[in-house]
C-alpha cells in the first residue's frame, strides 16, 4: 500500500437483555481496527445514562479490562475506530461525540466525510455555536441537536439532517431510548446490520464485525436508508432512498474492507481477485512469478496468476505487529518504517523476472523502496500492477487524499513513475471497467476522472480548522 489514507468503522448494539455490552463493542471494534488506528471509543447508554470512554490508540491500546468494567451494562452501546479525514489526529476529535442538550443525550458515530462541512460550521458558529473538536461529526451533532428542537423525535431529527448534510456519511446515532443507524442517499460508505442470537441488533461498517460476534448477517442498508431500533422494533424509513445515483466507494472493494467482508452483496476477496483478472488482461507481463504487497494487494495477485497463468509466491513477508504505512504523521518515519514492515522473500525472487502487485500508488515512494527490497533480494525485472486506476484528484468523501500536490500520477507518466520507482513496467487498473469490480450497482470514481457527485470545496485539507489564522 504506497500511501492511501483509511477513514472509520462503527459499530451499534441495541440489546434484547444481553449485558456486558461494551466488551461486546469491544471485540466487534477490533475487527473493524483495519479501518481506523488512530483512535476508537464505546459509549453505552443505561437508561436513559451515557458513559464513554475514548482516546487515542489501537482498541487494545485504549480498553482493558478495568475501562470496559468501569463502562455500565446498558441496553445501547456504540463504538468507533478513527483515521483522522476531517479535523487532526488528537484526542478530542476521537469518537463516539456525546451531547446533552435540552430535549436529552445522544452519542453519534460517524463514518465519512462532509463535502459542505466547511458552510455549515461557518453557519453554526455565526448562529452561536461553540465547536469543541475540529471533526466534521460534531457539525453532524449540531446539527441533528438543532432539527431536534423543533422536531417530535430523535429520528425525525435525523430525517432532517440529511436534507441538510452532504456528501459522505454512516452513522449510528443513540439516543436514551432508540438505536439510528442511518446511510447517505449516495450510500459512499458501506453499513450492515445483523441479529444475535437472543434477537440483539447489531450495526456495523463491515459484515465481518458482525461475524466476530457471533451475530447473523440480515442486510446492508441501502443508500438513504434510516433504520431505527427501539423497544418496538425495528422500522425502516426510505424517503431518502433513490433520491441519487449510488456512489459506493470502490477502494471498500479494493482496498478498504476486510477480504472476508460482504458489501452490498458483493464479496471483497471476489472484487479483487476480479481486479487481479483484468490487470492480466490489460496489462500483461512476461514473468515468471506473481507476487501481492501484503495485505490487500495478495488476492489481486492470485487473481492475475489465475487469469494469467503465471505461478503465484509469496515474496514479501509482513511484520504483523506495527499499524500500517500511513499512520505515520511524516513521509520520511513513513520510508523509515517499510524495512521494519516488509521483507522480500529470497528464495522466491532470485533471479525471477517478477509481477509484483499492490493496490495504489499515491506518492510512489513506498513502491519505490518495496522494488528496492526486491532488486536487493536478487529479483531480475520487476513489473508493477496496479489493481487501481491512477489517482489523479483529492477524493472529499472519507478518504484522506485532499490535493493533486503528492499524487504521482498527477504529475508523471506511468512510464516515468515506472523509472522512478526503479520498476521495468507499471500498469494500472483502466477506469473503464472499475464497474465490474462491484457488479455494476454504481461507484464513485472521482478520484480517478475529477467528475465529483457533489460540490465540493476545493480547499478541504483536514487540518483546516487546526491551521494559525494567518495561515488560513
């Protein structure tokens, strides 16, 4: 993975009786940590009562055993995992957000990012608002606080909200009394839900979360979807439903998701050994091993062995036990790190003439020092594939790409990329046939032809609000 940034995973329980929630959320968010490692926290409402606990750190980092018992039972909990999109990487920008306001408390997670979050912070601070953390989640609380004000319910709130926010958001909203899991009418992000065994729900970014606990996978929601879950039930609402054409994030299939969740039907592990396939076709290779960048880049490589028929290897090996690449805050601890995260396996490239795949190529540099490891390795020629298109524009909706500055392919040729990195070829997924990656059912592709579903304010970088007034 040479550089593409991950954006959050939540996770929603509403109980039927179970107990010891939290150690429940806790264990759905370790299976979700692929999706953020800079911070993560559990709120649990008992009664009406929300506690939480978040901070910065990997789940097993931030909870032991002493935080989830000092946690209440509760009937609803809530959790989340955090890469920073919008606002920095610090402890008050760490989910779930939890407010009291005149009509109750409410805890949100949220998975996305807000094309117009810049308007509406502006417009709720002019209107009196006082922002306590710099993430867009809490532009989403205001404004769910301020429609429930002068709304019957936390629900019809949130109906509202979605007429106002845009862009890229999943959310799971907990109120004293109801559980709203909630999925923006272009449906960007992916979210699912699922039973217990006691007739608990469960509400998760990806269905291996739901897995992990034992929970029976029921449905994705579908783009615009609000479901609410309550002491009566659970009720859908689609008023918000085909409202837009469906822009789900295809770096879910390529890259973001675990290789063993499902997303709208579609199994992860089988859009990338599809993407592997068409690589094959469309850029093929004399060689005489294939071999995948651990750990998204492996079942694509299978896939082009498969279409190709070239043997595949495994000739990397990853150290399991640092974050990955991205979660250093600086390009050179980013290099620093690769020797410690991967090492070429010897036997397997010497004197080879090599396929090697990886998911994307962002700045180039982390594909550049991995050919490096493979050329000291003894590897003969190394072909680069790309089971991603090149990326050419700052994506708005979740992923942390906010300028064309450091992007490569912005900037060079896949030739002259190629020479950079220190590869004989590079070939890229076409943009064509992204399509074919999730059935058909719709992608967003912005960030590789610049066509943006929605407004989107030019200037977004992440830190925005953390940037001196001078500055800004």
């Amino acid at each position: 993975m040479s550089g593409l940034h991950e954006e959050c995973g939540i996770l929603g329980i509403f109980s039927a009786g179970r107990s010891a929630l939290a150690e429940m959320v806790y264990y759905g968010l370790y299976a979700l940590q692929h999706r953020g490692q800079e911070g993560c926290g559990i709120a649990v409402c008992d009664d009406g009562v929300i506690k939480a606990h978040k901070d910065m750190g990997l789940v097993g980092e931030v909870f032991d055993h002493r935080t989830l018992s000092e946690l209440p039972e509760g009937n609803m909990a809530v959790g989340h995992v955090r890469y920073s999109t919008t606002g920095g990487n610090e402890r008050r920008n760490c989910q779930p957000i939890v407010v009291n306001h005149q009509k109750g408390r409410m805890a949100i997670a949220h998975n996305g990012n807000l094309s117009n979050a810049a308007a509406l912070r502006s417009e709720l601070e002019l209107s009196g608002a006082i922002f306590h953390t710099t993430s867009d989640t809490e532009i989403i609380a205001y404004t769910i606080t301020k429609q429930r004000l002068m709304t019957g319910s936390i629900d019809q709130a949130v109906l509202k909200t979605m007429d106002i926010i845009e862009g890229a958001y999943s959310l799971v909203v907990m109120s004293p009394a109801k559980l709203i899991a909630v999925r923006d009418p272009f449906g960007f992000r992916p979210l699912c839900f699922g039973r217990l065994p006691d007739g608990s729900y469960v509400v998760a970014s990806e269905s291996c979360a739901l897995t992990a606990i034992g929970a029976s996978f029921e449905r994705d929601l579908e783009p615009g979807e609000m479901i609410v879950f309550s002491a009566e039930g659970m009720r859908s609402d689609r008023s918000h439903c085909g409202t837009k054409p469906r822009q789900t994030c295809i770096f879910e299939n390529i890259y973001f998701a675990r290789p063993d969740s499902v997303i709208d039907g579609i199994s992860v592990h089988g859009s990338r050994l599809m993407a592997g396939r068409i690589l094959a076709q469309e850029c093929p290779a004399d060689a005489d091993i294939v071999i995948g960048v651990p750990d998204s880049g492996l079942d694509a490589a299978l896939g082009f062995s498969q279409a190709s028929g070239i043997p595949y290897g495994i000739g990397l090996i990853k150290n399991k036990y640092i974050a990955r690449t991205f979660i250093s805050p600086t390009q050179s601890s980013r290099t620093d790190k690769v020797r410690i995260k991967l090492a070429a396996v010897e036997s397997t490239v010497r004197g080879k003439r090599v396929v090697l795949v990886d998911d994307s190529i962002v700045r180039g540099t982390t594909g550049g020092r991995i050919v490096a490891l493979l050329r000291e390795a003894g590897a003969k020629e190394i072909h680069f594939r790309v089971s991603a298109p090149p990326f050419l524009h700052p994506c708005y909706y979740g992923t942390d790409i906010d300028s064309e500055e450091g992007l490569i392919a912005s900037h060079h040729t896949p030739a002259e990329t190629a020479a950079i990195m220190g590869a004989d070829s590079l070939g890229y997924l076409p943009v064509e046939r992204l399509d074919e990656l999730n059935g058909g059912i719709g992608c967003c592709k912005a960030c590789f032809n610049g066509s943006y579903p929605t407004a989107v304010q030019k200037n977004a970088v992440k830190d925005r609000y953390e940037q001196k007034l001078s500055e800004r």
